[in-house]
C-alpha cells in the first residue's frame, strides 16, 4: 500500500511542476550578458471556489450486511496496514471486521462491508453511485459533509452500466447539477471528490484523458488521470463549471491503489440508467438477437467495404428479432437508425438505448451491396444458443486438398435441415487454409460475396481464385458453449 500512495504523489506533484513553467513565444532564449531568462509562470486553475460550492452534495456511503461467525472479508488486511503505516493505529473502535471478532459476539451479526462515496442530485434525497458499492447490503448509511446520516433505500442497480439510484428521506439538500458528458473535450480540467479508504470529502484533480474508452458493451467510459483509490467509487466528476460529467467507477492498476488511470461513467448515461431505476427498479434494454465482432482490415478489403468498419454478425439467434427480419450470418451492419457503426462495440449500446415494441431500419453490407432492412426491438433477455451440428466424418485417406488446402463435401439434406443452412462440410486442411485456422468439421457458407451451395461450386470458385490475392470464407463452427457462430477468416492462397 505504501508504494503506490507515495507513488502517486510524486506523479502528480511533478505533473503541475511541468506544466506550470513555460516560456512565451515572444520571450528571447537569454538576457543580456548570457543569463537565461526567468520563465513565465502561466495561470493554473484555481479550485477553491468550486469546492466551496459543489462539495456539501457529495456524499460518504457505508454499507453493511449480516454475516455469520466465521466469514472473511476480502481488503480486512490492506485496510489494518493502511492505517498502521499511514496513521500508526490499528482499526477504530466499533464493530470488528470480519474474521476478527470476539468470540462472544452472537453467531448474527451486523458488519461493516464497505465504504463509498455518492452525490445528492436533487434536494428531496436523490442520490447517485455506482451498482458496486451498494450490490449485497443490508443497509446503506449516508453522511453529509456536515455529519448528518440519513439511512438510505436501494430504489434500484445496474450491474452493466455500474449505476445505483439510493432515496433518503429529507428535504432542502444540497444538490449537485448534471453537465452534458458528450461535449467534453480531451484535456479540460476535472475533479474528484470523494472518501478514498474513508477519508471524507477528499479532493484531487487532473484532465480528461480520452472518451468512450471501449471497457463494456454498454459503458463507454471517461480515462481521466484524477487520483482515484477505493473509496472513491461512486463519486462525482465534476468539471469547472460545476456541473457532473460522470460517476468515478474503476481504476487501472497492478497495484490496486491509483496508477494514473482512472474511469468515469458517462453522466448522460447514468442518468438515462438512473431515470429508469427511479420509475421501475429495473433498466430494460434493447436487443436484435446477434451476435457480432469486429471486422479486420483483410476480410473489409476481401469484401469490398474498403476499410474496417462495422460490426460482422457471427451469429443470429434462432427466432429471434434478426432472424425474423432477414439478417443473416456475414452480415455486416454498417448503420442503425442512420448512425454509422465504426465498431462492433457501438452497436449494443445503440441498440439498448432503443425502446422495446420499436421498428429500427439496420443497413448491412451483404455479397459486394448494401441492403436496408427494418427489425423490430426485443427486450434483452438471457443469450439463447443456436442449433449444434453434428459430430463431422473423419477425412478420407486419399483427400486430394484444392488450390487453399481445403477438401470439402455436400451436406446431406438432413444436416441442411437441421442446421438451416447450405454450404460445404471441411473434410480435410492443408497449407494456407489450415495456417489461417480452418480445421476439419467447419462449414463453409461463403467465399468472399459469393454463397457457397456445393462442393462442385466451391471448388469451381477456388480454381479461379487470383493466388495474389486474399480470400475471405466465411466458416461456421461450434463455439466454446457448444453453440453454432460464424466468422470471416481470410486466406492468402501465395503463402502455400
């Protein structure tokens, strides 16, 4: 514990050193007789006032649970050696942690399981923190700056977007207002405050680093450099108008104190999150019933889509909102609701902000051309698998591999049937097509644009293939759940 908070203050410290002395551009490199000029010291930000003015609406959360004689509590041991070198004390007097209590205590007790932070959002009690701090509490106490504690209530969590919505019951509180975190700007200075390893109403500050750092399926996340330890989860980012642009959720680290990078949530995703938990208790997203991955940059060019974009559907649940749609394996969707997909992770998060019962139009990129196609939204529900194909024959001794290194068969109208799909069973793989993963039991469903309906015709294709340049199949096989997904794996026939 003691290396990263000596670390992280000589960081920082050396951090506002750096960028407080700079010379104008006006200014001459020395002054007469040979003597350098003194540098310029440029305005730094003051703090202070904003301080004053946001810092009564953050809050201190405690939580508790019950827990019987016996059980441990992970961080009981980095809390005691915190306190022993940071303050030369031993824990504070009150109820033991877990698996250091006396004997005598009853066989139930009430346990201090954690501590976080939070911040009021309206002055009738609202309050917001991450899902985290308060997942299996008993009870969620919450300080004010002026020791006032309020039990509070869980109206509601989010376990993928790390948001919780608490309710105390009092009046004319401070509260802090919410900004527009989609207009923040790389380097503007932010702060946190916040209770790391319960030390109350600490303040630190630093920049935006980047946004919408891809860490989730449905939180793009703020990178800041602002000090941020445990304790601080659930803690405001506020930026120089005052104003929350996000909630402090995660740190990088080896250490599990602060490195230097922390992440926020987005505040205009919190809120959309929190205004569902306050009304129902529950967030409700949007779902199409794919599943989907990035396309690289071989298989975009082998395809004509130019450069890598969109997101490729390996995919399509059985019955499901695509499938009912037309959306098929090989896709590749390039818009929802005429927002371009650049990345396979910005379609779930278009698509769970969509309402459930509504028609979104979906453009893909299918065999060389676009087609639009209009799906209707589902709720999002526990993944489904898709149907399994049957145990492959084992290759034929006398397999002669084609011009990729592949030795394929028709499927019998009984697999057809049961898998729903044409294409060809791989038999055997040799040279560039094994080089590129394309192992034996694979179904084959497409050759660049072109679907794959025998054996006959993939060979035929294959045969005309340009050895200089690069194919993309598109292979269906058993994933790791035993479930039937696809993807784009693209040979290069001049490496055989």
């Amino acid at each position: 514990m003691t290396t990263p908070q000596f670390a992280g203050r000589f960081v920082l410290s050396a951090a506002l050193l750096a960028g407080a002395w700079v010379l104008p551009a006006s200014a001459a490199p020395a002054a007469a007789g040979g003597q350098v000029a003194a540098p310029v010291v440029t305005n730094l930000p003051d703090f202070t006032d904003l301080i004053e003015k946001v810092g009564p609406a953050v809050v201190n959360i405690r939580t508790t649970e019950k827990v019987k004689l016996g059980q441990g509590a992970p961080g009981d041991e980095e809390m005691q050696e915190f306190l022993r070198r940071f303050f030369g004390q031993q824990a504070p007097r009150g109820p033991s942690p877990r698996g250091r209590r006396n004997p005598a205590q009853p066989q139930d007790e009430e346990v201090q399981r954690g501590v976080g932070s939070g911040f009021i959002t309206s002055s009738d009690g609202f309050v917001l923190t991450n899902a985290h701090v308060v997942e299996g509490a008993d009870e969620v106490t919450v300080t004010l700056t002026d020791r006032r504690e309020f039990k509070a209530r869980v109206l509601g969590s989010d376990k993928r977007s790390d948001v919780a919505v608490l309710k105390v019951d009092a009046v004319n509180l401070p509260f802090l207002k919410t900004g527009n975190s989609s207009r923040i700007r790389v380097g503007e200075w932010v702060i946190a405050i916040g209770s790391p390893f319960n030390l109350e109403n600490s303040v630190s500050a630093g920049i935006i680093s980047a946004k919408a750092r891809d860490t989730g399926d449905y939180l793009p996340l703020i990178q800041t450099d602002v000090a941020v330890n445990p304790g601080n989860s659930g803690g405001p980012l506020i930026n120089m108008q005052g104003e929350v642009v996000g909630i402090n959720s995660q740190i990088a680290t080896l250490s599990g104190g602060y490195n230097g990078i922390s992440f926020a949530v987005p505040i205009d995703e919190a809120i959309r999150v929190a205004d569902q938990l306050r009304k129902t208790g529950k967030v409700t997203r949007g779902r199409l019933g794919v599943q989907i991955g990035d396309v690289s940059k071989d298989v975009a060019e082998s395809l004509g889509l130019g450069k890598e974009r969109g997101a490729e559907v390996s995919l399509v649940e059985p019955g499901g909102p695509a499938e009912k749609a037309g959306i098929k394996v090989g896709d590749i969707i390039l818009k929802f609701n005429g927002t371009v997909i650049e990345r396979s992770a910005d379609l779930p998060r278009l698509v769970g902000a969509t309402p459930i019962g509504s028609r979104a139009a979906v453009t893909v990129w299918r065999r060389g051309a676009q087609q639009d196609i209009t799906v209707g939204i589902a709720a999002l529900e526990e993944e489904k698998t898709a149907a399994v194909k049957p145990v492959p024959k084992k290759p034929k001794p006398d397999v002669t591999p084609n011009a990729v290194g592949l030795h394929v068969t028709d499927l019998s109208d009984a697999q057809r049937k049961e898998l729903k799909a044409n294409g060809v069973l791989v038999e055997a793989s040799e040279g560039a097509a094994a080089r590129t993963g394309v192992r034996p039991g694979d179904l084959i469903l497409q050759v660049n644009n072109v679907e794959v309906k025998d054996a006959r015709q993939f060979n035929d294709m294959v045969a005309k293939l340009d050895p200089k340049k690069s194919v993309a199949l598109l292979v269906r096989r058993d994933n790791a759940n035993g479930a039937a997904a696809a993807q784009y794996l693209v040979i290069r026939p001049r490496q055989q």
